[in-house]
C-alpha cells in the first residue's frame, strides 16, 4: 500500500500538458536574437582587433619610417635635427654631408 | 537513450531541428511541472520559455552524467522558483506550533484524475503550493527548501502541513460533491 505521499508524488509526476504552439516560435524567436546577439559582438570583437592592429601597423611603419630617415646631422653651427632645418641651414645636402663628415674625421682624430 | 545523446549532440552544435526535437520530447512534461509552480497559464508559458531557452544556450554544462530530464527538470524548477521569487512574496509567517500533523485521504487520492490534481495544487496560496511541490513531488528537504526559498526550517514543516491540511479540506470537498454527503 502506498503512503498519500508515494500516491501524490506519482500522480503529480504523471501531469503532463501540451503548452501552445506559440511557445515554442518565441523560443525560437529568443534563441535566434541570441544567435545574432552573439554573431553581432564576434563581429564587434573583429572590428577592434583589427581597429588595433591597424593602429598598430600605422605606428610600426611611422618608426620605421623615421628610421629610414637620415639622422640629425652635425654642422659648424650646431646639430640639424630635421630635414626643414637642414633646408634652411644649407640648401645644398652635399656641403653638409661634407661639414658632417669632417667632424666625423675630426671626432675620429680626437680633435674638436 | 542513445537518440536523446544524438539529440544532445545536436543542440550543442545549435542545430534547430534537434532542438525542437528536445522541445517536442520534454515539453508537455516541463509544462507540467510550470502549472505545478504557477498558477497563472501566462506565467508558466514564460517560465517555460525561459527555461528552454537556457537548456538551449547553456547545454554544453551538461556533462551527461545524470539523466538528462532530470536537468532540464531542475532547470524547470529553478526557473519556477525565480519567476514566483520576482513577482511574488511568500507570505510564509506561520509558526510550526500552530499547525497540525493531517494524512490524506489515499483512497480520494487514487480517484483524482491529473487535472483535477493539478487544479487542486494550483489552488493552494503560492507558500503553501511551493513547498508542497518541493518537498512531496520533488523530493527536497526541509533544510533545502528553507536554504532555497530563504525561510526557516520550521516554516517549511508548517507550510507542509498547513498546504497539506488544506488539501484534503478540497479533497473532502471534491468528494462530497461527487458522492454527496
């Protein structure tokens, strides 16, 4: 003989009942929004990665190109840190590689 | 067994035929178990949708070492209990000393249909229905349901009593009607 207990558990556990058609298409519905939900931030995700990394690739290639630079060159008057300025000292680069070379020389010699 | 593995498999690929396969095996059972909780035909429909819905997206936590109805059950319940905890306060404020040990009536029990089952918990106020439905059809403890629902033990033994006393006043009621007294 079973306990009302044992009785009611059985029963209760047998109760079954069909919800609406509707149910299942707002499941649907939900778990579609969550596919383009998910599908919306991987895209998001990408555009920063490759935001950055062209952030990064823009600063690479500015050193670089900044390597590529001659460096400040030396001339009687002082130190010509830029192009414009070695424009301005003297328009004629040869002469200033020809200073600058001299006081390589003279650096190598020991002298001033 | 092996075709709800296939399934299993199936859904965690988000593939969405299984997945109304799942829906189509499991529901008019997790409804069930909804209309146990909620007596509300709307709320039950949203707790179902829910729950599905989390079954859905979280089913690679399934490590498949339980029975598979027995998650999506838990799920179920959970979600019951979320859903009656947001729109609901428990009015669970009877002390133990007030209520009264009562057994039912076996023999009205083996005459109730399902449905009439089922109207009959949908009845109880929602203190009373919750921990009805955990601690007899669920199977939960009293130290579970207290530490779940946030109340006391002794709370939980009185809403047992008190829900199952009230129980059989309808049941005796049902009965009477149906037989006359």
């Amino acid at each position: 003989m079973k306990s009302p207990d044992q009785l009611l558990r059985d029963k209760a556990r047998h109760i079954q009942q069909a919800p609406d058609a509707h149910v299942w298409m707002r499941i649907e519905n939900k778990l579609l929004k969550e596919d383009h939900r998910k599908r919306m931030r991987s895209q998001w995700v990408t555009r920063w990665i490759s935001g950055i990394a062209a952030v990064f690739i823009f600063v690479a290639v500015f050193i670089q190109w900044n390597d590529i630079l001659p460096s400040p060159a030396q001339t009687s008057e002082g130190t010509i840190a830029s192009w414009e300025e070695l424009e301005i000292v003297n328009d004629d680069f040869y002469n200033v590689q020809r200073v600058h070379n001299i006081h390589l020389a003279y650096a190598r010699i020991g002298g001033n | 067994m092996e075709g709800v593995d296939k399934l299993i498999d199936a859904c965690r690929r988000n593939d969405a035929n299984a997945q109304q396969q799942v829906y189509d095996m499991f529901a008019p059972k997790m409804y069930g178990i909804c209309l146990r909780y909620l007596k509300n035909v709307h709320d039950a429909e949203d707790v179902l949708v829910e729950g599905f819905f989390k079954i859905f997206t979280k089913i690679h936590q399934y490590s498949g070492d339980g029975s598979f109805e027995g998650w999506i059950k838990r799920i179920m319940v959970n979600e019951s209990l979320m859903h009656l905890r947001k729109t609901n306060n428990f009015r669970m404020h009877v002390n133990i000393d007030t209520a009264h040990h009562v057994s039912e009536n076996a023999l009205a029990l083996d005459n109730l249909s399902h449905k009439e089952l089922l109207v009959l918990i949908q009845s109880l106020p929602p203190g009373y229905r919750t921990v009805f439905n955990m601690y007899v059809i669920e199977g939960y403890k009293h130290r579970e349901i207290a530490e779940i629902l946030g109340i006391s033990i002794n709370t939980s033994k009185s809403q047992l009593i008190l829900a199952k006393k009230k129980l059989r006043d309808m049941l005796k009621k049902k009965h009477n009607q149906k037989f006359g007294s």
